[in-house]
C-alpha cells in the first residue's frame, strides 16, 4: 500500500507544495511527510493482518498556518487517518512558523 500516495493525493486540493524528507526554503509556504514509523497492529495465527502506519505532516509557512493546518487536519481525517499529535513552533533555519501533525493510518493486508 503506498500511503504516502494516499496523502499526497489527500492534500492537493490545498495548492501548497508538499514533498518528502526536505522542503524548499524558497517557497513561502510548504509541507514535508516522512513515515516515521510501519507496525504490525493486528496478527491472527502469527501472520499480520493489519498494519498501522505512522506519519509526520510538517507544515511550514511565513505567516499564520492555521488556515492551512485545519486544512490538512480536515482532508487527512476524509481520507482515513486519525491525529494523535499537534505542537507548534518557529524553525529558526528556514525561519518560517512550523506546525507538526502526526497521524497513524492502518491497512488490512489482503
């Protein structure tokens, strides 16, 4: 399953530029996925059947995020991923404001 397709595809509407690993500092406004985390959540007669997948959405802009975040928030919960973490924060080297989200998603394996 290729989640991070799945959020790609989720967060496009929002006409934000959205990469992986690193951003571009040139933009005024980005956001960066990385998985951070792939676990079994279910296993029946020592096989999985179901796996949770753990991912970062940084979103980092020049200004106020929350029109943005609330976005992001709004379309990743449509497309099947629950919010387990929010904080907030300045960056001082791409000095532009910084929201990380994290969201885990789980797949049952066919």
């Amino acid at each position: 399953m290729n989640v991070k397709r799945i959020i790609i595809d989720a967060l496009r509407p929002i006409n934000v530029p959205v990469t992986t690993l690193t951003g571009n500092n040139n933009n005024s406004e980005y956001i960066i996925i990385n998985e951070y985390n792939q676990a079994s959540s279910l296993n029946a007669d020592d096989k999985e059947v179901s796996t949770k997948y753990f991912y970062q959405v940084d979103v980092f802009t020049s200004g106020d995020f929350t029109t943005i975040v609330a976005e992001v928030e709004s379309r990743l919960k449509e497309a099947g991923f629950k919010r387990m973490f929010s904080s907030e924060s300045y960056d001082n080297d791409a000095q532009k404001y910084r929201k990380i989200l994290r969201f885990s998603y789980a797949t049952d394996l066919d």
